[in-house]
C-alpha cells in the first residue's frame, strides 16, 4: 500500500534543514528574540512581496484580524459582513471587538461570499465586510469592493490561506484598508508555531496596530489605551524569511500539483474546484465535494491516504452563535458544501506518483 499524508512537514524541513538551522541560530546568538532586527527585516520583506507599504507581524492571523477591526473603530452594537465558510477565528475577531458577525451564503464557485448577497445584508449597523481567500483563491474582490464604496464601509482581507495569490495579476493584500495573514504551520508560508500579520497603505493605521501589539505604550510604561502582547518572536520571523525566498516555487508546484488531480478526475462524479480566470489560487487546499463525502473519506482511510474536512459545520450553524437566530436552510449553498467537501493531500513535495495513487483510491471509491 502506497500511503500518501494529508500534508508532510518534516519533507520541506528536510529540504530546508541546513538554511534553516543557520537562520535561527544568527538569531540565538543576536539574543534579540522578540520584536527584533529579524523580525523587522521579514516585514520588510513581506510588504515588498504583498506590493503594500506596511506590514505589522503578529503572534497570529487571529491577531491581526482582531486589530484590524480595533484599527477600524469597530465596537459594540456593530455588525461585520462575512462567510459562514471559514475557520471560526474569522468569527471571533468579530466578537473580540464587541461586534456581531452577519453571516451571508457563498458563491459556490469561489466558496466564499457572494457580492450578490452583500448588498441586501448591509444595515445602518454594518461598520465593515470581511471576505476570505478560502484555500488560497481570491474573492472577487472588485464586486466587493463596488458594494462597499458605495457604502462607504471599509474592507478587510482574510487571507490566512492565500499568501501569493493573485487577483487581476495583483497580489491579494491590495484590495482592501488592511489585509490579514496567518503564518501557522500548515500555511503555504507557514512559521514553527504561531504567527500572523496584519498589511496595510494606511500609516496611521499601521502605526497603532504596531502600538496595539506591544500593550499600546506611547512611550515606554505609558498606555494610553488597552492594548495587547501581540508580538512575533524573531525566532518565528527567521523561520519565515527563509521559506520567503521559496514561497513562489512552493506555490507553482502545487498548481501544478492541482492541475494534475483535475485532469485526472475530470468526467469523475466528483465536483472540482473552479479555477476563474481572473484569478491565480495558490491552493492552499485542494477541496472536491462528493454526496457521498463521508464514505469516499472512509475509502481513501482504508487505502492509506490522509484527507481532512474543511470545514463540516457552518458558522451560523456552529452551537457558540446559537444566540443569532440562524436556522439550518438559512444558507443553504454554504450549508451543502460542508456536507460534501473533501480536502485531498497538497503540498509542494508530494509526488506525480502519490497523486496518482489518490485518484485510482478516489476512483475506486466512487
């Protein structure tokens, strides 16, 4: 039996080993572990990469998507539009801020929420909209972003899962006041542990998120108002401006990784993902969907293939919002999709040979 992981960590360490190794031992010996010269230099890095002018590492994408709301002056009694389609940290930050999240339906072609909807879910309450790359495909974002000049709301990015990805050959990061990134491990640019990262063109914007990060001292032991230790440590910073440097390579293999399971399985019962022309996915998962997901998933087990389910219960079906008054059928194009999507084994260092092995289980289990 051939076994093909969901995802293999220790086959890109192994590629990285000696570059890694000495990135962080130049940081053991600066003793410059939090907040450094590294990191400094990664969000130098990383601003020039995404084409904005600022970018603000944090501890997590859960981080920063919370100070973007905080930046935004999102608080009490406000409402932020976004997907039910998402991991629920999208969510939270929308309540650490002491606003409700107003879930819409998604466009079933890029699995995340339909500018179609947008419009009629906007009150005198919504203070922002929050679309996410899911698995690494931009939102169409000049849709979005139509609806909320028109309402003058401002704009943020999920794009935890789309580092690279582009949107009318621009990078993702652009479109919006500010952008949000994820740098866990299992992120096509991933850290060895937490990290995230909030991009912006705003100065003053940047200015307090960096502020915010570090307890929100104006000066040193000065707080003028509640703020966080949200910081990255230089260690994490060290590890992500080496995979930096790999990030685009990384990225065209599983393209090319995608490409091949497409083709593949085209004429199969599966529903594969779209890949829309305005748009280069990165393809940080490769999601099909099956109404038979759940014994298809138990087949690929049997034959040694690891798979995961992203995500199988919606948000505004999730118990925690139960308070929101959402019912099962309030969303139904969301709704059917976590009943039937199945994400397959992605990443750069799997092989021609262990893709095939998956489509001939995929087929076998059809």
């Amino acid at each position: 039996m051939t076994r093909v992981p969901y995802l293999d960590l220790k086959a890109q360490y192994a590629a990285l080993r000696v570059e890694m190794q000495a990135a962080l031992a130049e940081v053991c010996e600066s003793a410059h572990f939090a907040q450094g010269p590294t990191t400094q230099a990664f969000e130098k890095e990383y601003a020039d990469y995404c084409g904005v002018r600022h970018c603000v590492s944090l501890n997590s994408g859960t981080s920063a998507l919370h100070l973007a709301l905080r930046c935004l002056s999102v608080g009490p009694g406000d409402e932020v539009i976004t997907t039910p389609f998402t991991f629920i940290a999208t969510a939270w930050a929308i309540n650490y801020v002491g606003a409700t999240p107003v879930f819409i339906d998604i466009d079933p072609v890029r699995r995340t929420i339909d500018p179609a909807k947008l419009e009629v879910a906007i009150t005198s309450r919504t203070k922002a909209v929050m679309p996410v790359h899911v698995f690494g495909l931009p939102a169409d974002m000049d849709a979005i972003n139509a609806i909320a000049r028109k309402h003058q709301l401002p704009v943020v990015e999920d794009a935890a899962q789309a580092h690279g990805a582009r949107y009318k050959s621009r990078r993702v990061g652009q479109f919006s006041a500010v952008s949000c990134f994820s740098f866990y491990p299992t992120k096509n640019l991933g850290a060895y542990g937490e990290g995230g990262a909030l991009l912006t063109d705003d100065e003053k914007l940047a200015a307090r998120a960096r502020s915010l990060r570090e307890h929100a001292q104006s000066a040193r032991y000065v707080h003028e108002e509640i703020g966080y230790n949200y910081r990255m440590d230089s260690l994490q910073a060290a590890v992500l401006r080496v995979k930096l440097k790999h990030l685009d390579h990384w990225n065209e293999v599983r393209a090319a990784h995608a490409k091949r399971y497409s083709e593949s399985l085209a004429g199969s019962s599966y529903a594969l993902p779209a890949t829309p022309a305005d748009s280069q996915s990165v393809w940080h998962c490769y999601v099909i969907e099956s109404d038979q997901r759940d014994k298809v998933r138990s087949s690929l087990d049997a034959a040694g293939i690891g798979t995961t389910i992203n995500y199988p219960l919606p948000l505004h079906l999730q118990p925690v919002y139960k308070a929101l008054g959402y019912y099962r059928g309030d969303l139904p194009i969301a709704e059917r999709l976590c009943e039937r999507c199945l994400s397959l084994p992605m990443f750069a260092e799997l092989t021609d040979e262990q893709i095939d092995s998956v489509v001939r289980a995929l087929r076998a289990a059809a």
